[in-house]
C-alpha cells in the first residue's frame, strides 16, 4: 500500500491510497483517506447496487476528512458479483455476507500498520446499514459508533438486540416508511440510539442542501462519539 499527500479546501494534510483488502477467498478494493493526526476510521458500507464510487458516499466522506476523520469507501462485492447482482439482485439483500465483508475488513484496519490504532465507526446506507450493525454486534466494543443513512436496520433482524455501538438514524421526512421501519429498529436496541429526521428530504437526500445537512449531522456525531472514546 502506497499513501500519497493530498490538500482540501481546510489545508489539512491527507493520506490517500488505493487498497487491496482480503475477505475470505475474495479480493475488496477500497479507497484509504487519512488527515493528519487522525484518531478515527470511518468505514462505509454502501446500500443497494451501489459502490466505493457513490456520489453521496464520497461527499460524506470527504466532510468527514475536512474535520480530521479518516475513511475508508470499499465495494463489499467484487466486480463479476457486481455484474451478476445488476441482473439478479440478490446480493445486496444477502446481509449476512455483506456483514461478513464488512467484519473481514474491520479485521484488516485493525491489522494494518497506518489504521492498527485507530478507533473504528461505521457509516451504512440503505442496506449496507444492516450489514453495519450487524457486524457490530459481532464485533462488540470494537466498533465504536454507527451511522445509518436512510438505512434499512430492520434487515438486521435478531442482530439489533446485541448491538453495543451508539447509533444514529438519519432519514428524510418524505421517506415515510423507512420512518417507521427505523423508530421499529430502534426500539430493539438496547444500546444509545438516536434518530434525527431530515426535514423535507426523500429517501436519497436529493433536495438542494439535504445531503449537506446529513453530511454535517453524521460528522459531528462522529467526532463526538470518537472523542467520548479516548
């Protein structure tokens, strides 16, 4: 892995490198970003027939490492199990693996040498959030706080109640039934859980200043929760 410099607007020196991450007997690659003197790792878990490249994903991202957090977008299926889940669709609903992805490469940060000290949080989008609790709750205190992006958390089902990672729902108030599926979720859980409504925003956040608004919700919960963990 090779790390090269990188400036955003904030002047603040990032590490970027491409990654080559070993899940089981497949190959993930993924986009390593680090600030200078960060403490924490956000990894994303993108929702359905989505990837590393989701233009939603990247702009929470690079607010996340504007206030000094790192981030690693990856793509929890390979590039034929992508073109495969494009006519089946059934990948993206397979949790399990998708969770299992998510934990293998948990492991790998853990063991990397520029990511082995760094607190970990998780950052799930439609059913990459199910994959990300369901990974924390294997994971235990190991992960140290999840954020849910118009997620689908009930596809965790059984997983919820083992959940010891502080939560945050973000979703729109257009999106009505994820609404409910969330507030559901949520009172399965026994660990600190939270929802926050987006008003006037729909399932994707596509309204003007929407993603904005889940972009500075999710980094200032992370920098909180990060911080309350030193």
């Amino acid at each position: 892995m090779i790390l090269h410099n990188e400036s955003n607007s904030t002047l603040k020196r990032i590490l970027k490198a491409e990654v080559k991450i070993s899940a089981g007997n497949v190959i993930l690659t993924g986009e390593l970003s680090l600030p200078n003197n960060t403490e924490g790792i956000v990894l994303f878990a993108h929702g359905s027939g989505s990837s590393r490249h989701s233009a939603r994903n990247r702009y929470v991202a690079s607010i996340l490492q504007s206030t000094g957090i790192g981030t690693l977008l990856f793509d929890l299926l390979t590039e034929d199990e992508e073109a495969i889940d494009k006519v089946t669709a059934h990948l993206r609903f397979n949790i399990g693996l998708l969770a299992e992805r998510l934990i293998q490469v948990s492991h790998w940060v853990q063991k990397n040498p520029s990511t082995a000290n760094l607190k970990i949080g998780y950052f799930g989008a439609s059913t990459g959030a199910a994959a990300a609790l369901v990974a924390a709750a294997v994971l235990g205190k190991q992960i140290f706080t999840v954020v849910s992006r118009g997620g689908r958390p009930d596809l965790a089902e059984g997983a919820l109640s083992a959940v010891k990672s502080p939560t945050l729902f973000i979703v729109g108030s257009f999106d009505n039934l994820v609404i409910e599926l969330n507030e559901q979720a949520a009172e399965l859980m026994t660990c600190e859980k939270s929802i926050k409504v987006v008003y006037s925003a729909s399932h994707l956040f596509e309204e003007p200043g929407k993603l904005e608004e889940v972009a500075k919700i999710s980094s200032e919960w992370f920098a909180q929760k990060l911080k309350e963990s030193k």
